[in-house]
C-alpha cells in the first residue's frame, strides 16, 4: 500500500508504489490517466516533496535518510542523501524514522523526525 503522496503546484500529484519487487515513486500528470516513474529507490518513501527546482525528495524511515533526485536528470534510480546516513541516532547529523517533510522556496529542508 502507499504511504505517501504529494500534490504539485501543477497539479500533478506524486505517490510512494508501496513496495512490491521495487519502490517507486509515480507521478501522475492531471491532464493524463497514465503515470511515469520518476525515482526508484530501496526502501519506502515516507513523506514526498517535490521543490521549484523539480527535485524529488524521499523520506526513508526504515533506512533512516532523506534522499534527492533532480527530475531534470534522465536515471531514475540517481539519488542524492541530504539528510540522514543510513543509521538512526540522535546527534544532529543523524535521523531516527523520518517521516514528514517540507522544502522552503530557499531549499531549506525540514524533516518529522518520529525517533
């Protein structure tokens, strides 16, 4: 089941696959009844957001990191970790199930840290 969704300025909403062989996060177009893939990931994303760059971003509970993906890049499966380095912790460059999160229009990223 998906765990995520995030609506688009444009419209356009963007959804957590909720697992399967692969997790993928889908964008679905408001003017089309198809989606795309447009980041592939390891793990569940917990909390979406896409910014005015048109970077994705994942919030990955289980794995304890934030990832990031420029959709003006062509391979989905090329992320970045801005946050978060795969252990849980409690010391200011670490994260404990990630949850929420929210980028301001300066590229601030803000995270619901649940541990």
């Amino acid at each position: 089941s998906q765990t995520s969704i995030f609506a688009a300025t444009t419209g356009d909403i963007y959804i957590d696959s909720g697992g399967g062989t692969s997790y993928d996060v889908q964008q679905w177009n408001v003017n089309s009844a198809n989606h795309t893939v447009v980041m592939r990931v390891q793990d569940r994303c917990y909390g979406l957001f896409v910014d005015i760059l048109e970077s994705i971003y994942c919030a990955q509970s289980s794995s304890n990191q934030v990832l990031k993906r420029s959709m003006n890049e062509s391979d989905i499966n090329q992320t970045t970790t801005v946050a978060g380095n795969g252990t849980a912790g409690r010391d200011p460059h670490l994260l404990d199930q990630p949850r929420g999160i929210f980028v301001t229009d300066q590229l601030d990223l803000y995270v619901a840290d649940c541990g």
